[in-house]
C-alpha cells in the first residue's frame, strides 16, 4: 500500500512539472519556431513525446484515438511517446468543504468518465494496454464504470486501485491537474482533441487525419528515415 501511494506522489510531481515545462516552452518559445527546431534537440533515435488532450465522450476525440493513435502505434509503436490527458474544455472549482467540483463540456457524466480514464492512465504502466484501454473505454463510455470493468476485464487490467482511486479525491486530483496541464497550452485549446508532438501543436489539421505522417516528418527531421515510414 504505501508502495502505491509513493507511486501516485510522484506521478503527481512529475505531472505538475510536466505543465511547468509545456507553459514555459509555449510562453517563452518565438511563435515563428518552427516544429522542427523542437525536434532536433532530441536524440535521432528518441520517440515522439505524443500528448493527447481529449475528452471521455467526445466523438472527434474518439475518432482519433480509434482511427489515428492505435493504428499509428500498432505501425511503429517506438516512433510513439503517448501522454493522455483527459479533460478538454471542462473547468474546476474548489466548493466550500474543500473537495473538487467539475464543469464538463458533455455533462456530468463526462466528468466521471474523465476521472476513470485519469485513473486508469496513473495506474497502467505498459504503453500498449494503457492505449488499448483508452480506445476500449473510449468507444462506448456512456456507463462509465461499466466500460471500465468491461475493458479492464477484456485487457487483464487490475480493477481494485483503479476503483479506488476514481471512488476517492485522488481521481479528482488527478482530473484537476490534467486540467492545468490543459489550460497551460499556448495557444490555448479552441479544439478537442488538442494533439502536441514533442510540445508542439504544429499542424493540427493534418496531425488529426494523418498522425503518423506528421509523426514521420519529425522523426525524418531529426535523421535517417525510419523504415517505417517509407
């Protein structure tokens, strides 16, 4: 148990980093830089860190992360660094007792939604399940608990921390800091799903049709093209 409980502090210490990081990159960076110049600084052979700024019931995010992310990492899955973060146009509040109160843009039952899939991306450790349990999820999320059970069942995914943690204020927590990752985008988010690839937004009508062409760019950009990509 405290095992665990380590484990979760230090996701949410990596997680706040994680905003610092991306608001100073998007508040300090020329906005005429390129994508590339973000890519280069990185090993050749490195993935593209990949986060994914989406929605529980949200249709255009379910159809990308069916239709452009699990292809895409099925194709080259080392080509792919896959950061979820649930929580889109939603907003938080703090109540008077002092718990957390969400505001989701497809109602309450997305911000349920949203907290298990929070959970679930904290406790998954393997990038394949946790992408497979994302799009299981994803698919029919209107019962959430039941999608939940039904996937983790389907993908031999633990069931009792990830219930645990949506049951307890540690998945609030949790939706809370997805949402100051969100909000600390710049630009900020007009569309969801919101896609960065090595903290960039770039192109993203094109990184939403075609994710792993625009994946190949970068990876091309930074050395020899991957054979994947040819």
């Amino acid at each position: 148990m405290y095992q665990k409980r380590l484990m979760r502090i230090i996701y949410l210490i990596l997680f706040v980093v994680v905003v610092i990081l991306l608001y100073k990159s998007f508040t300090s960076a020329p906005e005429s830089s390129p994508i590339q110049d973000d890519s280069l600084a990185r090993p050749a052979d490195a993935p593209i860190y990949t986060m994914v700024f989406y929605e529980a019931l949200c249709p255009d995010s379910k159809n990308f992360i069916i239709k452009q992310l699990q292809p895409a990492f099925v194709r080259a899955p080392h080509l792919l660094e896959i950061q979820f973060v649930p929580y889109g146009k939603a907003s938080t509040s703090t109540l008077s007792d002092g718990s957390l109160s969400f505001d989701c843009q497809h109602g309450p039952i997305e911000c349920e939604a949203n907290i298990i899939h929070a959970c679930v991306v904290e406790a998954v450790h393997d990038a394949k399940t946790r992408l497979d349990m994302v799009a299981c999820m994803i698919r029919d999320n209107m019962i959430p608990k039941d999608a939940f059970y039904r996937c983790a069942k389907e993908h031999g995914v633990e069931i009792e921390s990830i219930q645990k943690c949506y049951d307890s204020p540690h998945g609030a927590e949790l939706l809370k800091l997805h949402g100051e990752a969100t909000h600390a985008l710049r630009p900020p988010v007009t569309f969801i799903p919101t896609i960065t690839l090595d903290g960039q937004q770039g192109r993203q009508a094109s990184i939403l049709k075609d994710l792993f062409g625009e994946v190949c760019k970068i990876a091309s950009g930074r050395g020899p093209k991957p054979a994947e990509c040819e």
